[in-house]
C-alpha cells in the first residue's frame, strides 16, 4: 500500500528530510509528527541521526563540565550568580520571538523555577561535602529511579522487566557510592538524594508543563528568567553591584559567566536532539555523564578512580538507561 493511498497507515518519522536539517528549530509543535511513510528513509536523514546522537554524548559532557566548574569554584554562590547572566539574556532574546505560554502553563512554570532554585541550593550544598565523582553520579542516577516510581505509582504505568532491572542497578550503585570506607558518608550523601529529588520533581513539572504551554520555548524562556532572577539579584545585591561582579576580576567573571554560556549550550542540545531522536534515547544518552564525571574528577580534581567507584558509576549508568529505554 502505498503513502498516497487512502488509509494508509502512519508512523512516526524520526528523522528530518528537508534541505535544512535544523529547520524545524523554530517550531513549536514536537517534531515527532507523523507522515505518511512510502519510501525509505533518505541519506541525509539516515547521516543525520549519528550526528544527533554524537552532539546529544557532547551535551553530556558539556553538563558534566559546568558541574565540574561549580565543584571546584571557591564560591558558590557568586558562581550561581555569573551563570545566571547568560540563561537571562539569552531567554531574553528567545521571548521576542516565541509566543508567550498558555495562561494554564503559569503554574507549572513557577513551580519548575522555584524547584530549579531548591536544586541550585541542594547541589551547592552537596559539593561543599562530598567528590565529584560520588555526588553527580548519586544525583543524576536517582532522577530516573524516582520518575520511574512515581510514574508506576501516580500514573499507573506497568514494571517491563527492563526498567525493573534498571531500578535494581541504579539501586545498587547508589547505595555502593553512599559510603565511603565502609561508612555511610553522613555529610554528603543525603544532599546529593535531596539534589536527585530536585531533579525528578522539575523534570516532572516541565513534562506536563511544556505540553500545556503550546510554545515549548516560550516556556522555557520564562522559567529560566523566574529562576535566574533571584540568583542574579542575590550576587549584585551581596557582592555590591556589576563593578564587583564583572570588572574587579575580568578572568574570573569569564569562567563564571563561561559556565553558564556551556549549561545553556547543553541544554538547547538537547532540545534540539528531542526534535530528531525519540525521547527516551535522548535520555538515555545524556546519562553518560555520570561517566564523564567519574573521569573530570579523576583527571583534573585528583580524586581516587577506585575500582569500587567506576563500578558503582557503571551501574547507575546502565540502570538509568535501562529504565529510560
């Protein structure tokens, strides 16, 4: 049966076939929509999908970077604070050509930046107390553990074998990063739980948030914006205005802002890999930068790549996927 043929079925085409791949950027529907499909999938759609993948693993990297830097940086808070800049200016920009999110979309969006600000302060807090390389992997493994539950409790979704075993090793390896020494690493490990709760409870809120918006850009503008605010206020208002911020230590203010300008990047990646790859892939990928994490702290921080660590990063990596896929 062919595509031009009445009732012909549709699927959903995964990969864009126009002149230009990224043009369906600026749209504000998803791109998964469905085609009547009659051929093939075209060279450059089946060269495209590799790419996606590739620049999706770089957004892993990027991610686990930027944390990276606010690991080390002596000050967190003015560290928030110059990252700030960025997603502001660049929501900015975004705002004046997107249309503005559904009136129903308000709640949640509020509600996404007043989680990203609880999240700010819970990783700023878990990296004062614990490794790189033991809190990024505790809080990036316990976000799809804690999806994954409550949409099994809250939206009654069935337990695939899958996602069951994906739960078993995030658990696992969570639980082998909790100690330290054969002790339950008291200073650190809650905090970084608290962080993963953080991280499940706004990736929930944007989930149904942006499908009430209409514009899934102009949703995300205005939460970044609400979140950033207060954090851009709080380091003007504590470190006495721009002069301070910017001009006093003109090579510290570009890493800070440097942070923020990569957070961003990894992000709009990953948007755009969204429009081109399914979404469960998307997320599966980016949980490779638990490993990358593993790797900065060991190369550039100095921290111990214990054989009981790597392991225990494996596991919450191969978990997350698993309960992703």
């Amino acid at each position: 049966m062919t595509g031009d043929s009445p009732g012909s079925a549709e699927r959903p085409v995964l990969c864009h076939n126009d002149a230009s791949p990224f043009a369906t950027f600026c749209h504000q529907t998803p791109y998964l929509a469905t085609h009547a499909v009659a051929h093939a999938v075209t060279l450059p759609a089946v060269l495209m999908q590799p790419f996606i993948v590739l620049l999706v693993l770089f957004s892993a990297l990027l991610h686990a970077t930027w944390n990276a830097f606010l690991h080390t940086s002596g000050d967190r808070v003015w560290q928030f604070g110059m990252m700030s800049f960025p997603y502001l200016v660049c929501s900015a920009i975004v705002l004046l050509f997107v249309p503005a999110p559904a009136r129903e979309s308000w709640p949640y969006i509020a509600a996404s930046a007043a989680l990203q600000l609880g999240y700010c302060v819970a990783l700023a807090k878990a990296y004062k107390a614990g490794d790189f390389g033991q809190i990024y992997p505790i809080a990036r493994g316990l976000s799809p553990l804690l999806v994954f539950a409550g949409a099994f409790v809250f939206a009654g979704e069935h337990l695939r074998p899958l996602a069951l075993a994906g739960v078993a090793l995030v658990s696992v390896g969570i639980i082998s990063l909790a100690f330290r020494k054969r002790r339950f690493a008291t200073a650190s490990v809650p905090a970084a739980l608290i962080t993963g709760a953080f991280i499940s409870a706004y990736t929930i809120v944007d989930g149904i948030g942006v499908r009430v918006a209409g514009s899934s850009f102009g949703y995300i503008a205005w939460a970044f914006i609400l979140f950033n605010v207060p954090l851009a206020a709080m380091a003007f208002y504590r470190y006495g205005g721009p002069r301070r911020l910017f001009l006093d230590d003109p090579r510290r203010s570009l890493q800070g802002l440097g942070g923020g300008a990569i957070a961003m990047v990894a992000y709009t990646i990953v948007i755009i890999a969204f429009r081109y790859l399914p979404i469960a892939m998307v997320s599966a990928l980016r949980e490779l930068s638990s490993i990358f994490a593993v790797l900065i702290g060991w190369l550039f921080m100095r921290e111990k790549l214990t054989a009981r660590r790597v392991l225990a990063c494996a596991l919450v990596t191969a978990g997350a996927v698993l309960i992703r896929i």
